[in-house]
C-alpha cells in the first residue's frame, strides 16, 4: 500500500485482466468446513525452515482428503513480523519468505481445482510501522497531511511528556509511543492498541476507507472467496480521544471498541464482495459481551458470519458449554446468520494440553508457564470436542494440527518471539507454543515439514506425524475425516435445528434433524445410550455405554414425529 504522495485517488494496483470465477454454490458458507493455515508452520517447500506457498501446494492433496471447503491463511504479506505477521507491510504482495504473489494465484486457482477456496486476512485496525504511509508520516512531522492517516497527538503536560490517554494495549502495557524530532528532541505520541510497531489508522479518513475497498478488489479479483476481518470491532475510534473511566469500561460508547459507524464501513465491505460472483463472504472477529450489539454486525448487508469466542473459552463443563451453545444460537436467529465453531487458533492453547488442565477454560490474561497438564486426558476431550462443535448447527473451523491431535508447546525462552510475552514482563509465555511447525513424516524432527523449523518441535512427536496417522484407524486425524464426510453426507446436519434432550446433569446431548443424536460426556461415570440402530461416528470405544470424555453420533431407531406446525 504505497503511494508518492497524499491525495484522494484510490490506489490501483496491478489486476488480472479477467477476474477469476467461482462455483455457484449459495450459501456456501453457511456450513464450510474452514481450515485455518499459519503459512509459516504449516509446510516448508524450499527447505529453509520456513512454512511457504510452495510447501501449502505440496500438501494440497492431504488438505482434500481432510474434506474441508476452505483454508482461511492469515496474513501472508510482507511483514517485519513484530506481531507473527499482523504488522502489514504492503497489501498487495506476499512477503518473499512464503513466495511470490504469482505463486499466491497459483496456489488460490489448484486449490479451486479441488473445490477449496480461499480466505485471507485483512488487519483494518493499523499497518507495520514499516508501511510506506507511516515512514511518510513520520518524515512529514506534526501537522502534515500524511500524519492524518493515523493517531498522532501532542502529549499531556507542558512538556508532552504525558501519554495522550490512558487507554490499554491488548498487548498489555500503554497504547501510545513517542516520536522523535529531527534534531534530537522528543516529538508527538501516536496510538496502537497492539505493539508500538503496529500504528493504529484513523478511519475516518477517507484514504483510508477508499485504500481497503481496494485492498478487497485486488484479492476478489485474483480468486479469494473472502476475507476474514482482524479484531473488527477495533478499527473506529472518538475522535476526541477522551480517557476511559476509572474501574470498569462503558460497553456502548466505549472510545475504540464497538464503534457504531463500523457498521457503515463494513456495509460498504459487503458492496464491494457483493460486486462479485460466487458468495465472496465477510467474516468478523468480533469477540463482544452484549449480544445484541454482536448480532448487529451480522445483519443483512453487513457481514456474513463472526468468529464464536464464547464457546472456545469454555471449561469442559456441560452446563457452560451448554450454556454458550443456546446463546450462540439465540444471539444468530435475530439476524438469520449461522454460528460458528472453532476450539482453538493461531492465538490459543491447543484443546489438547487446554482440556487436560486444572482449569481447562482459556484467557489471555491467566497464561501461565509450567501449567500442569494431564495429556491423555486432554486428548480424549479434545476428540470429544471436535465431535461435539462438528455435530452443531453452521460453520466449523479448524486450526492446523488440531486434527492431528498436537498438544501445546513450552518453549525455550531464548526462541520466544511472540510479543504478548515481552510486553508481560516474561509472565506469559505466549502464543508461539501453538505455532511450531507441522509433523508430517519420520521419527524425529523436522519430521518432513522441511528444512530445520524456525521454531523446535518436541522429540516425541513421531506418533502424531500425519504419516503414523493415516496408518491407524483409531487416530485422531482419521477421526477428524471421517467426521467431516460424516457431517457432508448425513441430510440431519444440513438444517439449522437443534434439539436438546435431557440424559444427565454431565452431558450434552441433542438431536439434529430427524433422526441423528450426538451424545457428549463431560462427567465421570459412563453414560448409557439411548435406542438406537447405528453408530455413526465415537470418539472413543463404546460398549452399549459412552465413557467419560467421550461422544458418539447416533442414527436413532425411529424418526420423530413432526408437530402439525413443522415442514418436513
């Protein structure tokens, strides 16, 4: 995203002379199975230790037999990688330790080959402080036209020495940086919610706006099928940039969260999707209390689904899960848009070392080294759970090797690069431990993902390769695929219903369609199981009983019968 000077003309960078085709399929999204790729970990092509373009091509083949529909990649542009990648650079090309923008099409059009689209990130909140927009900021100095792009503003003081609000950094740590002067002295303070190398935008200015639109062409234009939207409920902010109250923060009205005129941004986001063929979707993170003001964001002409945080930061407690279910699903019907389910991300501890903790519910805030950790145990929840989320009702996501079963990584301080663990003072360890790059084949590292990884993978991974998977019925990958076909071919899991039944304090069971239960136990003791004439899928051995920490999906002996009220 550069340009030689400040003006108004929106940016035209160079387009396919004939935008790439999409299948027809409506509403695809509304039950995709989406496989989140980390590029950086998922496969090294070049053998330099670094996942790549070339590496993902590679395994596109696995990524079919897995069954999803869709591989959302976050950013693979170039970036100083200050924050794994979420510190832009430029836009419109692909940072050159993953490829080349070429290979970025060729990679989107084999994947559409096979029936998979394409989801990328877009960071609307701010850029790298290596973006040619904030170096021309900087080199223009106070009052210039090219500072108006960002926050900028004089510190507090007669000195200005004083931070300009006091608002905190999702990073932890205070929001605003100094600059410096050409002659040496201390200048104005610019803002960034995240690290001091990620300068916030001023969205209400209208190169900004123009910039993204744009932004969105370029890749619709080259086959993606949409974009998935970094902390979207981030990028607006008061103008008057006024302090948040002491103790707890406002919910509405807050100075740079929920903002109301982001909804007129992402109104004009959907024209620009909407401009193409093929259903190219918007898809939020947007992690809000109130669930009326969340659902806004998913009205008609806005975006088409938003990240469900509320469900991945459960315990393995039937009654939170529960819980979190009936409001997902209450907080979607207003607006008619479907949920969707995820157990972890690029951000959060694996489900296979998270279940298996004391406290096995997740927050940024209580990461902790040496959290103790039972791995069989979390590992049969975490089959358990991938099973549950892939029975309910919209959209499922799923992070790489979580289908593999990988557990959290505890790594050396000194290969630490993640930013949440500096700027909490070494308290947390981060979030590089669910980063290390993928197992695919051997008995020791880098157990096929090529070159030496840019971050070590344990020695007892042998067993988790993809290889060692595929070789054994009962795995957990094998579970995730027949999962997947199951939820594709059985017609219950189509619709949007969900019916609860009633079979015990520690279990969640439901009933989708006519006849299709999912049974998970979440408590101590086996569970019987109800009539019926056929297993569909366990997660775990069954013996006319489901065991702890384990679900089944069940074909029910008879239909139920419909009410008068009901469409068949």
């Amino acid at each position: 995203m550069t340009r030689s000077s400040v003006d108004t003309d929106v940016l035209r960078s160079t387009s396919p002379a004939r935008p790439v085709t999409l299948p027809a399929d409506a509403g695809w999204w509304r039950t995709a199975v989406i496989y989140q790729v980390y590029v950086r970990s998922f496969a090294d092509g070049n053998g330099d230790g670094i996942g790549d373009l070339a590496g993902v091509r590679s395994r596109l083949g696995y990524l079919k037999s897995l069954g999803v529909d869709a591989l959302w990649f976050t950013p693979w542009y170039p970036s100083p990688l200050a924050d794994g990648g979420y510190d832009v650079q430029d836009y419109r090309g692909i940072d050159p330790r993953f490829g080349t923008l070429e290979e970025a099409e060729q990679l989107i059009a084999e994947a559409l080959e096979l029936g998979i689209r394409t989801i990328v990130d877009i960071v609307p909140n701010h850029v790298s402080d290596q973006h040619e927009w904030f170096r021309q900021a900087l080199a223009a100095g106070p009052g210039s036209a090219e500072r108006e792009r960002f926050w900028f503003r004089p510190g507090r003081g007669a000195d200005g020495a004083g931070i300009p609000t006091n608002w905190v950094s999702s990073f932890q740590g205070e929001t605003w940086t100094r600059t410096q002067n050409p002659d040496g002295s201390p200048g104005e303070w610019y803002l960034h919610l995240f690290t001091p190398e990620q300068p916030d935008l001023n969205w209400n200015h209208p190169d900004v706006r123009r910039e993204h639109e744009d932004v969105l062409r370029f890749w619709f234009d080259r086959g993606v099928a949409g974009v998935r939207i970094d902390s979207a409920a981030l990028p607006v902010k008061d103008p008057s940039l006024p302090d948040l109250p002491v103790g707890t923060a406002p919910t509405v009205g807050h100075p740079h969260i929920d903002r109301d005129e982001l909804h007129d941004i992402y109104r004009s986001w959907r024209a620009v999707a909407d401009e193409y063929d093929g259903e190219r979707v918007l898809v939020g993170e947007v992690w809000l209390e109130d669930a009326e003001r969340f659902a806004r964001y998913l009205r008609p002409g806005e975006m088409h689904t938003a990240f469900n945080f509320g469900f991945m930061s459960q315990p393995w407690s039937a009654q939170a899960m529960r819980a979190s279910i009936t409001r997902t699903l209450a907080e979607h019907a207003p607006v008619g848009a479907p949920a969707t389910w995820v157990l972890s991300n690029h951000d959060v501890t694996r489900p296979a070392t998270r279940y298996g903790q004391a406290d096995s519910s997740f927050a940024f805030d209580r990461k902790r080294f040496g959290t103790a950790t039972d791995s069989a145990l979390g590992t049969r929840r975490a089959r358990a759970a991938a099973l549950l989320v892939a029975a309910l009702p919209g959209s499922l996501y799923i992070y790489q090797g979580d289908e593999l079963g990988l557990p959290e990584v505890e790594l050396p301080l000194e290969v630490i690069e993640d930013p949440m663990h500096f700027r909490s003072g070494g308290v947390d360890p981060g979030r590089d431990g669910c980063r290390v790059p993928l197992p695919w084949a051997g008995g020791s590292s880098p157990y096929g993902f090529g070159g030496t990884p840019w971050l070590p993978q344990p020695a007892d991974w042998a067993a988790l390769t993809v290889d060692a998977q595929e070789l054994d019925p009962q795995s957990t990958l094998n579970l995730y695929r027949a999962a997947i076909a199951r939820r594709r071919e059985t017609a219950d899991f189509a619709g949007s219903d969900l019916e609860w039944l009633e079979l015990g304090a520690d279990v969640l069971a439901f009933r989708r369609g006519d006849g299709t239960v999912s049974i998970t136990n979440l408590g101590p003791v086996p569970v019987p199981l109800p009539a019926h004439h056929e297993v569909l899928l366990a997660s775990a051995p069954l013996d006319g009983v489901l065991p702890p920490d384990a679900t089944a999906w069940l074909a029910l002996r008879a239909p139920r019968e419909r009410s008068p009220r009901e469409t068949p």
